[in-house]
C-alpha cells in the first residue's frame, strides 16, 4: 500500500438529478472520480469512501435512498465508508485514526459540494499536516445565491478551487493526475 489516500466525498445520490440536491456536472465529476478511484486501487492506494448524513434534516436522511453512494463510485469490498454529519469529513469521526494507522501521508479529494464538504475536508486535510490534491474536475456543486446575487456553479467551483489552491494543496485535473 501507498502512503496516499483517495478521500471520495459525498458521491450519494442527494446530488443526482432525482435526488433533493442536485449538482451542476454532477455526472461527469462522477466519471472522473471514478477514473481517479480505479487508478488508486490500481496503485495500492487507500481508497476511502465518505458519506454525509443529517439526522433530522430535509436532505441526507438516514436510511433513505439520497445517503447511498451513487453506483458511479461504489465502495469496493472492504473498502472502508466513513459516515459523517458535518462538512469537514476529519469532525467526530475516525478518518484521522484510519489514515493515522496506515501511514497516510498524501491525501486526494474527489467530491461534492466543491464549497462544503470538500473544501473544509481539504482544508481541514491541511491543518492536520496532510499533503493534499484536490481533483477539479472530479468534484461538483451547485449554484449559490448571496443577498439577492445568483452565483453560477461555475464561478462557485471556480473560487473554491482557486481558493484551495492558493494555500491548501494541489489543485489538478484528473487527466494530469493519472498521468504521474
């Protein structure tokens, strides 16, 4: 095994066209992720599979069909699933511990929301000494409104991405990833 993680964020199916969450480009982010997955598992590396929920809330409801992870992306056999509720997946759950007790040293993100979980996922990646890769074009959102102002998903994912990269890790595309 590897000294590097791919963290797979929150693919469910809440993002998907029939889901409560839909996401711009969620199906090609899915297909690069996919890509990025199957060139881990190739290369030895740990493959982590996350998923988000909200007891209580409108959307990721436990046990409902919007928490699984969308076949795109399934979890391997063993493949380990961290369930999480808030953005940031390290937050009251044991993905340090897992990462800790296999040596990770490199973290990869593939994901959605580009502007929640996979931002305080990265960042948060960073904070606990973590070298981290965020795969741009494996990860999706959605169009955000501020006081009245409709912000493109486009322009989201874009600033998320410039954000990350400014200070938090690498920021490539999928292509460029496989091709190391």
């Amino acid at each position: 095994m590897t000294r590097r993680a791919i963290l797979v964020i929150d693919l469910q199916n809440e993002y998907w066209p029939d889901g409560n969450l839909p996401l711009e480009g969620i199906d090609a982010a899915a297909v690069n992720a996919s890509r990025v997955i199957a060139h881990g598992r190739e290369a030895g590396d740990l493959i982590v599979n996350i998923r988000h929920e909200m007891p209580g809330a409108p959307v990721f409801v436990p046990g409902s069909d919007g928490v699984e992870i969308n076949a795109t992306v399934t979890p391997a056999e063993g493949e380990p699933v961290i369930t999480k509720n808030f953005p940031n997946a390290f937050r009251e759950t044991g993905l340090k511990a897992l990462l800790e007790e296999k040596g990770i040293e490199e973290v990869v993100a593939v994901g959605a929301m580009s502007h929640m979980c996979v931002d305080a996922t990265v960042r948060a990646a960073n904070d606990h000494g973590y070298k981290t890769v965020t795969i741009h074009d494996a990860c999706a959102t959605r169009e955000l409104d501020f006081n009245g102002t409709a912000v493109p998903a486009a322009q989201v994912h874009a600033t998320m991405m410039a954000a990350l990269a400014f200070f938090y890790g690498e920021v490539i595309a999928t292509d460029d990833f496989i091709a190391r």
